[in-house]
C-alpha cells in the first residue's frame, strides 16, 4: 500500500476529522476511501468502447411515440 502526504487547511482537516469520527473509522482511511469513491466512479472502458456502438437503436422522439402529450408543469414562481 502507498503511503502519501497531503496538507490541508486547518478547518478543513478538523471537517474531515469529524466526518471519520462520525463514520468510526480513522481519518486516514476515511480521506482513503473518499478519494476511491472518487476515482472508481466512472464507466469502464468496455462500456465507454460501446457508447454509439447501436446505430439503430431509436432516438428520443420515436421512443416516446404513442404516449401522448405531456402533462403541463408547475410553475416554480
């Protein structure tokens, strides 16, 4: 296993500190674990080859042939 230094400022160490003590785990494998989620959050590269790879698969407006019109929608305002 790899050993890194980082440096973080003071408040967000004692941020990250809390977060590890609220999940009991230490805040080294919490920072560990937080940067896994992060680089192994994304598709595989067998899944990015076959993106497009269906020519004929349908586009939006014939997939939603036949249901009708939308219902209107509320305003925010």
């Amino acid at each position: 296993m790899a050993q890194v230094t980082i440096y973080l400022a003071d408040d967000v160490e004692a941020q990250a500190r809390k977060a590890a003590e609220a999940q009991g785990t230490t805040l080294g494998r919490w920072i560990a674990e937080k940067v896994a989620e992060k680089v192994n959050n994304t598709w595989s590269p067998r899944v990015l080859a076959a993106i497009g790879s269906f020519p004929d698969f349908p586009d939006v407006k014939e997939l939603r042939k036949g249901y009708g019109k939308d219902a209107p929608r509320e305003s925010l305002d």
